[in-house]
C-alpha cells in the first residue's frame, strides 16, 4: 500500500535527511527555536499530517522546517522511494540528499512569512556514530550531542527523545541506511 493511501487520522509524519561520506552517515538536524518548543532538543523534521497522507505532511514539513530550502515537490518526489519507519503514528523517511554545509542552512531566509518557516534552528549535520553514542550515554534521560558538532547559538545540547526512539526502532527494524 503506498504512503499516500494510508489514513491521515492523527498521523504524524516527518523525514530525517542525510548524506554519506567515507562510510559514515550524516544526519541533518535543527534545534527546536525558542518559539517552537525549546524543550525537545534536536531532531529531524516533521510534525502533524494537517489532513493530508503522511508523505505530502513529510514533504510539507520538511520545507517548513528548512526555511524553504527543501522544496517539498522535489522532496515527495524523493519519499516513494526512501526507507521509511512507522512508530506510534508517525512515520519517518529516511532521504539522502547532498551535502549542503550547515552555514546555508543557519543563513537561510525563510521563503514564507508562516511561522512554522521559522519554527527550527539552527542546523547542524551530526554523525550517525556520534548519535548512537550519545544515545548509548544518555545523561538523566538525555542523549546529549558532542559540542563539537553543535554550532554556538545552539538553543540546547540533546536529541529529541521521540527522535531517539524513532532512530532505535529504525535501526531495529533495518531500516536506516
């Protein structure tokens, strides 16, 4: 059954980008802003299907997330055939990308006055080994980030723990490149 086919009732749906380099996966991810729930930490993009199939939410979401700079056509058009997770109603999308450095990100213009263009920031591409660590180390119920990776106006210094779960179920399921 294609994404698009499944019922949007309470859906959740969201992408988590990456690319590959010398063997090692690089996830890109945002801080939740100081409008936008500042007590989540880092995590992919994503959030509510607003009545829409989950994969045109991931798409919607994504461009949202990244201040425009993922168009969402060409995002959807990524969606069909990239791995995907289901876990308690929202389903993530794992899409490779191209490198794009962080900077472009952090800079980005918002492409719409909707708030949710500004709801995340900033941007930072983390290791995959580094997450899995930081999720192995998790600290009083966190897994905090290496600062390293973290550029210096980042709001907080842990994943999203929704986030974490949704990585630990893809990983279990095989689903993560």
């Amino acid at each position: 059954m294609l994404m698009s086919q499944i019922a949007t009732a309470s859906c959740g749906a969201g992408t988590v980008l990456y690319f590959k380099f010398k063997g090692e996966t690089h996830l890109l991810l945002a801080d939740h802003s100081l409008s936008s729930h500042p007590w989540r930490g880092w995590a992919g993009f994503g959030g509510r299907c607003d009545g829409e199939p989950a994969d045109k939410a991931a798409a919607r979401e994504t461009e949202e997330e990244t201040r425009g700079f993922y168009k969402r056509e060409k995002t959807l058009a990524k969606l069909s055939s990239s791995p995907s997770n289901l876990l308690n109603g929202f389903t993530t999308f794992f899409v490779e990308v191209d490198y794009v450095p962080a900077i472009v990100f952090n800079n980005q213009k918002p492409t719409s006055q909707a708030a949710s263009y500004n709801e995340r920031g900033p941007y930072a591409w983390i290791s995959f080994s580094a997450i899995w660590q930081a999720i192995g180390n998790k600290r009083s119920g966190k897994a905090h980030i290496p600062k390293k990776y973290l550029p210096s106006n980042a709001l907080t210094n842990w994943l999203f723990n929704d986030f974490v779960l949704g990585l630990i179920e893809a990983k279990r399921a095989g689903v993560f490149p």
